[in-house]
C-alpha cells in the first residue's frame, strides 16, 4: 500500500468521525451548531459519509484511484470553501443556488472563515496530496 493510498484511508477515518462528532451533544451549542459555527443537516451527514466512502474505496483499489480520489475530492472541496469564503455560500450543499451570494451584514467575517475553514483545509491538503505530492513520490506501484 502507498503512502497516497494510507492517507486516503486516514481522510476515510476523519470524515466518518465528523459524521459521528456530529451526533455527540458536547460538540454542539444550544442551538444544534456544530462547533457553535455551523448546523450540519442530514445531507451535510450524507456527502461527509459519501467522501469518506469514495476515500476508503480508492484507497482499496488502487494508488492510481487514491490520486485521482484526491485531486477530483480535493479540488471540489477546495472550491467549495473559498466559494464559501468568497460568497457566503458555498456549492456543496446548494447554498449558493438557494441563498446566492450573502452580504457580510448576514455573516460576519470572522464567522464566515472559520465556517469555511475546513473544506479549505480539507480541500487544500488533498489537493496538494493529489498533485504535488502524487508526483513527488514516485512509488512503485501496479497500475490499475
């Protein structure tokens, strides 16, 4: 197994732990946010677990599929957060169709980053995972 492919495993791991945190009531505030940031829905729930799911199967499969689990996820993600940083909205979860763009009136800026702050995290690392260092490492592996 790669080291792209064990790092796929470990982003399989934390989004199906911030699936469950999601559940656990010293994570939430009063009124259900998570963090005391963001309330995260069944949908929110769905794709955490959807991308956690598509981590681990590429990580099984291949390390030609971890790359590319990793520049697609990431590069989604990655976008996702700085269209949420950048709008109010994010893509992922329809926001930015159902809400448009939000003024910073509506959310406050330092509110609105660290809201966002995890897709970009998240996002940024997989993608310099899946391009920079994918290509840095060249391991040898079977193609798939």
């Amino acid at each position: 197994m790669t080291l792209i492919q064990k790092l796929g495993i470990a982003y399989a791991v934390m989004f199906f732990a911030v699936v469950g945190i999601g559940y656990v009531p010293a994570f939430n505030d009063a009124n259900g946010y998570l963090f005391g940031l963001f309330s995260l829905q069944w949908y929110d729930d769905l794709l955490h677990a959807f991308s956690g799911v598509w981590a681990l199967a590429a990580a099984i499969v291949s390390h030609r599929a971890s790359v590319l689990y990793f520049r697609l996820f990431g590069s989604v993600y990655l976008f996702d957060g700085v269209l949420g940083l950048v709008t109010g909205s994010g893509c992922l979860d329809g926001g930015i169709f159902i809400d448009g763009f939000r003024s910073l009136n509506d959310v406050e800026l330092p509110t609105r980053f660290f809201a966002n702050l995890p897709h970009l995290a998240i996002g940024g690392i997989a993608v310099l995972i899946g391009f920079w260092l994918a290509g840095r490492i060249r391991e040898t592996y079977a193609p798939a």
